[in-house]
C-alpha cells in the first residue's frame, strides 16, 4: 500500500513542478510583453513630442509669411 501511496505523490509532484513551469513561462512571457509595451509607449510619446514640435515650426513659418 506505501507504494502506491507513493506513486501517487510522485505524480501530483510532477503535475506541481509543470504547473509551475508553465506559471514561469508566462510570467516570463508578461514581462516580455511589458517590456515591449513600454518601448511602444517611449517611441510614441517621442513621435507625439516631434508632432508639437513640427506644429510649432510651421506656426512660426506661417506667421513669418504674412
């Protein structure tokens, strides 16, 4: 009877350690995910940035013209 008691948590053992696995991978995959989110959001704020800028540049330009 011990041994099968024992076959048992070993199994429940191995399905823990590739629950956990998979737990890991996808915080991995979050914090990727994350990561590539905030260069997104970097390079769009910079974009937004050169926006104002070329905004304001033409305003003078035009302002210049008349």
């Amino acid at each position: 009877m011990g041994h099968s008691k024992n076959k048992r948590n070993t199994s429940k053992t191995e399905t823990d350690i590739n629950d956990l696995r998979s737990y890991e991978n996808k915080v991995e995959g979050l914090k990727r995910s994350i990561k590539e989110l905030e260069k997104i959001d970097k390079r769009k704020k910079e974009i937004v940035k050169l926006e104002k800028k070329r905004k304001k540049i033409l305003k003078d330009m035009k302002k210049g013209h008349k």
